[in-house]
C-alpha cells in the first residue's frame, strides 16, 4: 500500500514541471514562479491526492517538530497519556520522544539541557521534586509539567484533583471499615504525594478516625521503577503485621508490590482485606477480585497536552488545567461478609 | 543533597585558577596550559569528587550523544528492555529516546528522517515490518534493529530463539491436550511472527496433531496497543466458540485480550483451558492461576543493545546476536484434573 503513495515525482510528472518546482511550491518559495505554474503544480497535488511529508520538510525549514516528554519512572500510566498525546501531537506534525529521568534530579537536568541543546520545540516534564531551578537559557523553550506541579514557578500544568481523588478513595474504604487503613504513598518531595496524603487525612478527620502515622508508608523511588514496586510490596507486608483491614494505593506500581504482598501473604481481598488503587489498567479487570481504582483521565491529559504545547510553540499564552479523577468502583473494595446486609 | 555537588566553581575555587582553565583541562585542551596548572586542576577535581556533566560537555563537542529507539506500540516487553538499554546508556554518556511508529510504516521512515536530521548518534528499531528501504543518506547512522529482523539488509540485530520458544510453549501445551490448541500471532508481515508461526507447527506435527488453519489467528495491528489487545479478545471469543482447549498468545497485548475474553466466557483456566503467553510481567506471578509464559530476556536484550550501539557509534564492526527465551511453568498451561494422576 505504501507504494502507491504518490510522491513528488509523481506530482513533477503529472503537472509537466520539474520536482525543485514542486518543491517551491510546497514550501511557500513560489513567488518567482507563474500564477500558471503554481495552480499545475496544486491541481497535480489534488488529483494525486499527495500528502508532503512535513517532518522531512520540516528539517528544511530548520524547526525541529520535536517534542521530548520527560517521565520519572516507567509507569504504564505516562505510557497511556503517551498515547493520546501522539495522536494529538500528530495533527501538528509534531513528533514526541520519551525519556525517562528514573527519579534522579541530576539526570533530569542534563536531559533538559540535552534537549533544549537539540533545539527540540518544547518539552513536557514529569518533574522529580516539586522544586526545579530554571536556568535563564531555558526560558527560550517552551516547558510543560504534567501530573506533578512545581511550585514557585509559572510553568502552565495539567493536573488532576488529588486530593479529592484521595479524599474520595479513603472515604469508600471507610463505608466499610473504620479500623487500620494503610495508605501507600510515592517520594514525598513531590506535589502528588503531598496532595494524596491530605485527602486521605481529610477523610480519616471527617470520619472521626485517629490519623496513625504508622500506617502511612512513603516510597524511596530513586531507583525507579522496580524500586517502586519493591516498597509497595514492603510496605504491605509490614501492614499486614500491623494488622491492616483495608489499603489505599496512590500508584499503579505501589498497588502491583501490594498485590503481590498480599498474594504471599495467603490473606485474601475482599476477605481479610480491602483495597483501592490508582490508575486503571487492563489488568484491574480481569484480575480476580476485580480491582476498584482511582482513574485519571489519562487520555484527556495526553490530547490537552498536545494541544497546549501546540499553542505554546505557537507563542499563544496558556492557562494550568486541572481535570477530574473517577473513583471506578469494582469488587476490591468491598469485604464480601458486607454483601450479607 | 544534588546542592552539595561541586561545580565547576567550587573546582576552580580550589585549584586557584579561573573557570576556563578548568574547562579547559575537561576539554583536554590543556596544551597551552602549565603542567602544574593542569596538575593542580585535577586535584581539586579529585578533592572535590567532581563529575564533569558530560552530556552538557557533549553538546559543545557537537555530538548529539542521543540513541533514538523507535518501537511499534506500547508494549510494555519494550519498557522492560528500556530499563537496562538506560543503564548501559549511562554509563556511555548516551540518552535514549522512545519513540513509537504505532506500527505504521509511513511514520517509521518519518521518524527515522527525522531523528537522522537530528543527528542522533544511533537509531535502535523494531521495525514495523520484514523489509526496509534503507536510504542512503541514512548510511551515516547506525541502525541496530532488535526483536524484529529485516530481512535482505545487512543491519545488524539483537533477536530471540522465536522459533524454539514457541516450539516449546506448544510442546508444553500438547503434554496436558492435544485437542484445539488455537493459535494468537501478530502482524503477519514480521519476523518475530513467522518464526512462532513455524515453531507451533513443528510442534504440532512432531506430536502427529493435524494443523487446523482455522485455529490459528492473525492480529491486525495497524492500530497499535489498543488493537492489538482487541484482537486477542475477539480471536479468543472466536476460539471460545469453536471448543479450544488451549491456547498460545505469542505476546503479552495478544495474552491480555485472551484472558479478558475468558474471564467474560465464565471459563476457567486450568478447568476448562489452558494458555501460555509469551513476556514476563509482575502480573504474570500475582495472577490466579498464575501465568505461564515464555520469558524473553528483556534485560540481556537492553544491555547487549546498548554494548552493541556503543561499539557502532565508535565505528567497531558488531556481529547479529540470537538469545535465548525460557519457559515459565506456572500454573495456566495445566488442568486440575491433570494433578489427580
């Protein structure tokens, strides 16, 4: 099929003219050429149904189209915002590169530095701390900070309603157990997990429970991913000794370690145990018991990204955003001892 | 604690000398410089335990020190291959970049263009199909393809025993039924999927089962991700209806819609079929029954990648690798009832 795509010799040949006249035409230079020869040039390219290839085109014009997204760590939930944000970027010719800074704020710097070195168009940053020293050279390229804000800084955001998000997930536990809810949080140098813990004590506060520190548990993601993981599944293990009735996860990798803990364990959910995760996958629903989790609009995050960086590189101003969570309420948050009511 | 790293200030604080002598030794371009000034520079650097930022310092030398890896969808076998292709990165110097073509081939060769204008040091593919039109002026930057090969091109590439594993993974299956045992392949016009095609009939026919073509699955992955696990889905409601047994899905999207679509079915695995994927996840073990798959080796592909690209860009020759896959017995690819011989 891709063989059939017209080319510009294509074009040269059926509208009588020579391809650097195409060329012209297709980049705006066609000013020295006749009114007659422009419009063969344009009825070839709509009888052909041509499509110029822009990115190609594009490095002539010695803009880069190039977006680079920095995530901290591979969690499937910037994979679902990628995907969203290419189809949008797409439209405008933009292409997106992902790298990852693995949670280390010294990689996170060269990788900007990197980029903006690469003259890339503009870039969406995932940031590592809620704090970043711009440099003066920056300021040239567009920045965007989605999921997690920096403060002190005014760099338009997408962002979601965390604290909601936790206030609501903690409150659904709470319709079923009052007693030892663990919560599960990420690195605590960052907005999200700062926000998240907040809506999980506003609800323990609005239901008249004593806030136990002991069963909060914070991550050391430093090591990325796997590090994640691991101190879901640590944590978890050790609320399980503490005598945990009920487990709120802020993240997909801290809810995957407390699977696994709990798996281990031999206690089973929905019997000895109640959960409520974030991020919704594939797997929270063929997985048995059916996962409750807090969804993020990961696909209005993705096309909203692409949009504001399209109109930032524009030099169009933008305003932050933040957009709602859903709490999707499956069978992990329930004990099934309460379905006998 | 990235606060107290010396800088480039601190090393010439201590030294005695002025930043651009310090920069000067960094860029070896010390010639004109003393001895003893040089000497007393790297003291201070080694005082100090001063690590120079190596990629802002790339950038001034001009090369781009950027690996571009361009993958076919969001699966996440290439998020776990990214994990170590970064480590080994790093300790090059190199950063790598993700970029998806979602399988479509116009958008590959976009890509590639694009990245080589770019000038990117390398582009690691798992290209969209078996052949390639290699242009020439991409003669310049080595391409390493991984995974899938392209055949009638001298690239060099990092590939899997495909053939063995799914010989294996049906193998396996046959030993519990060796009545409808459906087949879940990708993309037709790819290597990877030709080579477990060919595994599986071997299988079948060493163990003297007829090869029933209407057991056997392509998926349509023009879409990406989301098209993929849909396929699966469907091909297994499919096989549901005409009685299968069992059931290999050659990668970890293909497995995702299979079990979505038994789970629906109200079958159970190991009572009423059985399966195994291909790609290890945390999943994999925290599922019940846990999943038995063929495990690829995602972090020998990642580090021998990043070896490999290394070498390139030095000018070495490299030689194509073929690693080898194992198989995870867990506990889908057997039935209950097997257990009570």
């Amino acid at each position: 099929m891709a063989n059939n795509k017209p080319t510009l010799h294509d074009v040269a040949k059926v509208a009588d003219v020579s391809i650097a006249t195409v060329s012209n035409v297709l980049n705006n230079k066609s000013t020295e050429l006749g009114i007659k020869t422009k419009q063969k040039v344009l009825d070839a390219i709509e009888k052909l149904n041509y499509e110029p290839n822009h990115f190609a085109r594009s490095l002539k014009t010695g803009q880069s189209n190039l977006i680079v997204f920095i995530v901290p760590d591979q969690n499937p939930f910037f994979t679902e915002i990628l995907t969203e944000l290419n189809n949008e970027c797409q439209k405008h010719h933009l292409h997106v590169a992902v790298v990852s800074s693995e949670e280390n704020e010294l990689k996170q710097q060269a990788l900007i530095e990197t980029f903006i070195g690469q003259n890339v168009s503009a870039i969406i940053l995932v940031p590592v701390k809620s704090r970043l020293n711009l440099k003066k050279e920056w300021h040239q390229t567009p920045i965007l900070t989605i999921d997690r804000k920096i403060y002190g800084e005014a760099l338009p955001s997408i962002s979601v309603d965390n604290e909601k998000a936790a206030f609501n997930a903690t409150q659904r536990i709470v319709d079923s157990t009052s007693e030892n809810i663990g919560l599960l949080l990420a690195n605590p140098d960052i907005s999200t997990t700062s926000e998240r813990k907040r809506g999980y004590e506003l609800a323990l506060a609005k239901n008249n429970i004593t806030i136990d520190q002991q069963l909060i548990y914070y991550s050391n993601q430093q090591l990325g991913t796997d590090a994640q993981i691991d101190s879901g599944y640590h944590a978890t293990r050790a609320l399980i000794y503490q005598g945990v009735r009920a487990i709120v996860a802020t993240n997909h990798l801290l809810l995957l370690g407390a699977l696994q803990a709990i798996k281990e364990s031999g206690k089973k959910i929905t019997e000895d145990i109640i959960i409520v995760g974030f991020d919704d996958s594939y797997w929270n629903e063929i997985y048995t018991p059916k996962l409750s989790v807090i969804s993020q609009p990961t696909k209005e995050i993705g096309r909203v990204a692409g949009e504001m960086i399209h109109n930032l590189i524009q030099g169009k101003a933008v305003a932050s955003v933040e957009l709602s969570t859903k709490l999707l309420i499956r069978e992990s948050c329930s004990f099934v001892s309460d379905k006998s009511f």
